[in-house]
C-alpha cells in the first residue's frame, strides 16, 4: 500500500506528522481527497475537519479553524491558522466559546465584532463536530 507524508501544523506547534493513506479536508469550495500520487495543489481550507487515515485503516480526526493546504508529490502539508487533535477538545470551553460567539452576533456582546465573532463560531462548531465524530468513531 503506498502512503502520503502528512505534516498538520499550527502558529502554536506541529500538530501531526505522519504516514496516510488518505487525507481529507475541508475547502472553500467543498471537501478535498488527498491520495499518494495526488497532483500538485495549493488551496485555502475553511474552518473544519481534516480527517487523516492512517495506513492501519485508522482514523485521526482534527478541527482547523482555516488555513492552507499544500500537496507535493510525497508530502500533504497543512498550515493552519488554529489546529487541535479532536482528543484534546475541551468540550466546556468550546460549548462557553460558541454561546458568546452566538450572542454577539445577536447583537447582546460587546466583547469581539461581527466577523471576529463568525470565524470564532465557525472554530468551535468544527471542534464540537469533531468531537461527534470521535464519540461516534469509539461507539463501534
């Protein structure tokens, strides 16, 4: 089987380095496959998922809050502007973090503005949707 090097890195530090089979992340325009022997690309990714597939059939999931995406012939570089593993969710902060996101864009906060606040809403809804996934991914 061949595999793609992968490398997911943050501002804050390397996320993930590592052997897939398949790396797949949310676009601007939709979600992308990434194979080994993918053709060259650069594009930006949204606030979203990056699901990595391993070369043991398993699954790494991480929630990016946008970035960009680079494919070269042997390595899927992920350069994040927010990157963490869906394990390392801290679910509270996340749900407190979208509800005042929420209410500043209801026009109640007075802590960040309207686009602040959308990207900020669009960050912790990609965290809680990994989190889903990875309840869903333990339950079978």
């Amino acid at each position: 089987m061949t595999t793609i090097r992968c490398d997911i890195v943050s501002a804050e530090a390397e996320i993930f380095h590592g052997e897939a089979t398949l790396v797949v992340a949310t676009g601007e325009l939709g979600e992308l496959g990434i194979a080994p022997r993918h053709a060259p690309l650069i594009t930006r990714l949204k606030a979203g998922k990056v699901v990595v597939t391993q070369a043991d059939g398993s699954q790494l999931d991480f929630a990016i809050g946008g970035g960009i995406l680079e494919v070269q012939p042997q390595v899927v570089t992920i350069l994040a502007d927010t990157a963490i593993r869906a394990d390392d969710i801290d679910e509270a902060a996340v749900k407190a973090a979208k509800e005042e996101a929420e209410r500043v864009l209801a026009g109640r906060g007075e802590a960040m503005d309207v686009a602040e606040a959308q990207q900020k809403l669009a960050e912790v809804t990609a965290q809680l949707q990994a989190l889903e996934r990875l309840r869903k991914n333990l339950k079978h």
